[in-house]
C-alpha cells in the first residue's frame, strides 16, 4: 500500500536572497499554515521531508543550514519549522525539488506515490517541482494557502497550471480531505 | 581554469553488508593509500569530495553517519579516513556517484573537471562512477592501489574497461604525475 | 565557437487531441511567424531541429509522423512548416524538449548553447523546455509571436515566468536582434 | 500484467568504426542466434525494441540508417536482423540504451518490466544497460550466445558483473526458459 508525504520545500531559509522583501509578507502568512501541516502530519504519522537549497558549503550537513538560517534575520520564520527528530532532509541543487537529488529513490523506499508540497516560491520552485513530479507519475496536491510567491499573479497562474497541466489538486490546509 | 579532485568512494563504512567479508581484506590494503592521497590533497588545496551510500535514516547529515560507522566493528578502516572541515560530502542512494545526487551541479561549481577516484568497490561503484564521468565528458583518474575489490579478476576486468572503453588513465597513489 | 539553433516544438501535429479546439486560433497565428523563422534559418544557415511528440508507433521514423500529420484535418497547418533535407529531427516522449530525448547530446555535437523556441504550447511544452535549458545552462530566446497558447492568460504568465524566472529573451519574429 | 521485450542493441551497423576488426569474428556468431531469438519474438507476440548508435545526421529516421548500413561492406551480417512493420525503434546517442533515450517511456507504455538483451557489445553497451535497467528495477536477461564482444575477457567478466552485481540472468539463445 503506497501512500503520501508532506514536502516542505525551501523554508530553511535567511531570506536573504535577492528577491527576499518581494518574498517575506507571503512567507509571513504561509508560515503559520505550514507549522499546522507539520503538526497534523506529526500526528498521523505521515512521513515529513524537507526539501531545501543549500547555502554555504556543500558538506550534506542539515545542521549546518539549520543553523546558518536561525542565525538569519528572519529566525522567526525559520523556528516554527523545524525539522525534528523523524524528519527526513534532502538537499537540493536549485529548481525543482527532483533534479539531481535523491528524492525518487527517498520517495521508493517509504512507497510514497502522493507528495502534499508546501513552502515557496509558488511560481518557481513549488511550479519545477509539481511538474517533475507529474512526469515521475507521482500524485500532487499543492496546498495553496501555505505555499508563498515573489509575485501574486504569476503565483496564481502556478497554481492553475498545476491543476489544468498537471493534474494537481489545490486545497487549503485546513480541507478535511487533505491526507496528511 | 579547471582542476582536479579527490572523490572518495564509500570508505566510510560499517563493513557489515552482506559481501563485507570479501571486501575487507582488500579495504585494508587500500586505506593507507588512501589515507596518503588525502594528506596530498590537502597539502596541495585539492577539493576532497566524499560521496558515500547513506545508511539509516534520509536526514542529509554525515555526522550520523559517521558516528554510525565508527560505532562500528572495523572503526580502524574508518578512522583514518575521516572528513575534516574542508572536505565536502554527497550522499548517494546506490550505484554510481552521479546517479541521483547533486556531484554534477557541485563540480560545476568548483570548476572541476578531472575526478581522482578511490574507494570502493573497484568492479561496482567505481567501474559505474567511471563511465558516469565518461559520458559526462569529465576526465577520470583512478589510482589502482587505492580501490578495494570483492573479487580480484573482476577489478582486474573492471580497471581494464575503464582504461580501454572509458579513456581513464590508472595510477599508482605514489605516481608523481598524480594531480592531488 | 558556439551559436545558436531554431527549435521546432511539436508543430508536426493533427490537432485532434482533446483542447485542440483551444488551440487551433492561436495556432493559426503562429503559423506564418514559424514560417518566416524557418526561411531566415534556412537562408543564415542556423540549425533547425523539430522536436515533436511521437504519435502512433515508436518507430523512430519521422516519414511516418509527417505523413500522419499531413493527412489530418489541419495539414494547412503543417505544410508550411515541413523539414527539409537538412533539419534535424528529435522525438519527445511528452512534456519537455529534453525530458529523455538525445537533445543535449545533440546540441553539445552541434557546438550550440543558444536555442531560439518557437511552437506550441507556450504555458506547456515551450515553458517546461525553457526551464530545462535554463537548468542545463543554454540561453534560450522565445519567439513570443511563434508560440502558440490554449490559455491566453497563462500563455502570458508563462511568458513573464520565462523572461523574469528563467532569463529567458522574449522577442517578436521579426525582431532584427533575433540570431537566426 | 507485465512483461518482456527483445532488446537488440546496436546491430545494425557498417562494421567500420576503428574498433571493428575485433568485433567482426564474434558478431559472425551472435548474428544467427539473433535471428532465431527475434523469430520466437516475432512468433510469440513479444515486442521487439530495435536500440541503435545513430550515425549520419540526427534526423530520427530509421529508414536512413538501415539503408546506411546496408550499403556497408558488412550487409550480410545486417540483413537477417531487419526490423518488420512492427519492430520498434529508438535511436541512442552512445553508451546505453536508456542514456537520453526515450526507452523508459516506452516500455511504461508496454507495460514491460524484464528486457531481454542481444547484440553489442558485451562489456561496452550491454553492460552499461545492463546496468542502467538494474538501477531502474527492471529485470535483465542476456543471451549470452547472442552477444558479440571485443575482447573476450573483458565479456566474460562483464556477464559476471551482470550476473553477481546487477542480478541478470544469463541464458543461452535456445534456453526453454526465455520468456521470448
């Protein structure tokens, strides 16, 4: 019996990057959503995998980033989400959260067929992700008021062009349906 | 300009695995060798890339791995070759080093070019890791006495492949002409 | 010294799939503009490479493809833009140009690190595409009068995702800056 | 219900890389057990998957290489191998058969999980797809009289590997047991 997985994707995070200040009132709001997702998977026993870009070295060191990111200016961001002991942690180059990362086989092992993608951005990374996950014939339901955009209309058009293009199901995080 | 680095293969190790017996003799001979290739390297300022198979949990942090290995019972094969602050680290799921994980985007990133392999074993992972790197168009270096095999004729045949069919050159760990 | 290459997106096609209806209008748009890029390759000796969906069989045999496709319903739409003797011809399994296609191989023996899209559909086949040479480090320019859209909204929010998101260059067909 | 498919690799061929004189004597002898192994295919109703080098232009047409290498001076070894009105065909860039390659969305369309490998050569291509179909999970059988090497060595160790490392089977082309 395959079932699914919470992904949170790039909320380790010192939101320091260019584009941060067009990106932090969103992340404010989903931040919140996403702890109450972290938590009802908890619960359940739903499996929790952060996906998240490396920052300094590459040493595969979750630690090290953990750290980096609460030493941020935005550790209030950061503290509600952490991962803990039962989490799983992948890294990942840049874009999409399957591109030359070892999530398929992650994904394999735990015979997971249905990722629950929270996190940020909408438009780019959460968009790169769900569509490499509709092409590994997974399942996808974005959960769209915990996932954080740059720019609210190309965020909207994410989201319709993960349901129209991509077969993905859009839900809030508080749907009774949502299987987390 | 591009250069070269030392990718480690798979030494840190519980040696538990099924086939470890047959492995083992040879691991201990390569260990010293490999030990010396990376003293070179990290005289010389040559990048030190360990890429190893992650057992237990998927939380991306080589400190349990190591721990894990030397709790172990061959802790003596593991100690010398230990990661210090400046080595980077790439978990793998199995087989090649490329196969799922982000080396590509890494060595991009160092501007390397040309891999230095040791490790294990000689007619698995680094006979796979070889022609990955092959078809990719990076230059391959494997030093013969710092790989360890399970059985000898087919390391025999998988170093004859990687010098004949994938245009690596073998070398000795105490070769001058090795770039380390 | 590299340059650059005309890429074909699945214009060798009998509009017969489910939102072909959508389709259609913008098709007929593009058409012409297609047209005019390929004369301008043609005659500047620019690489052209028609990347398609396969239908029918998995033949390999783009001869079968272009018949099928001429003896549907809308060979207007197709005539016009048939390969000659000197296009390069490259079967998609579905979704992007790359996704498990010889094309990378390909560009890398053509010297090319510049792909000007044009095709269908903008917010599918051409945004998926776009990102996967933005991944694999190409310069894409995208033909913004040569693309053809179900969803006019989302043709346009693709747009801005490709030129904001992806660095992508938006030009009209008869830009004179266009390297083709 | 899933099943098996005849994979022959590389065999329509001119003979005429640098490498060729050594792959001559021993694809004399694979040749007739090829052909006796796509008869039962044929005969059977399993698929058969011609997966070939390209060479000439990229123009996806397999027309242009079976006429290319029945222009060769080693027709004879080509003609008994031709692929029928329903033999399917993928073009690969070089190494294996499923590097750049649709292969993998094909045989999920077929719903075909074991793949059943002749043609060449053995420690080269067949090795690198033996490998690459072990890493995907799909079971691999090698006819080991339907296979052509180089050297003969190298061969023997590389239906070792493929026996031990990768867990093909190795039968012989009159095997009651090929599911063929």
């Amino acid at each position: 019996m395959t079932g699914s997985a919470l992904i949170v994707i790039d909320m380790i995070n010192r939101y320091e990057h260019p584009d941060a200040e067009l990106l932090l009132p969103s992340a404010r709001q989903a931040v919140p959503r996403i702890q109450h997702l972290l938590e009802r998977a908890r619960r359940g026993g739903t499996p929790v995998i952060y996906v998240n870009d490396n920052f300094g070295q590459w040493r595969s060191h979750h630690g090290e980033i953990l750290e980096t990111a609460l030493d941020g200016p935005h550790a209030d961001l950061v503290k509600p989400l952490l991962p803990d002991e039962d989490s799983l942690f992948v890294l990942k180059a840049r874009h999409s959260i399957f591109f030359e990362t070892p999530l398929s086989y992650l994904l394999g092992q735990l015979d997971v067929d249905h990722l629950i993608m929270c996190g940020q951005a909408t438009e780019q990374c959460v968009l790169y992700s769900a569509l490499d996950a509709h092409i590994r014939h997974l399942d996808v339901t974005v959960v769209r008021d915990a996932v954080a955009h740059l720019h609210r209309d190309l965020a909207e058009a994410a989201l319709r062009m993960m349901e129209v293009n991509m077969s993905a199901c859009i839900r809030s995080a508080d749907a009774e349906d949502l299987p987390v």
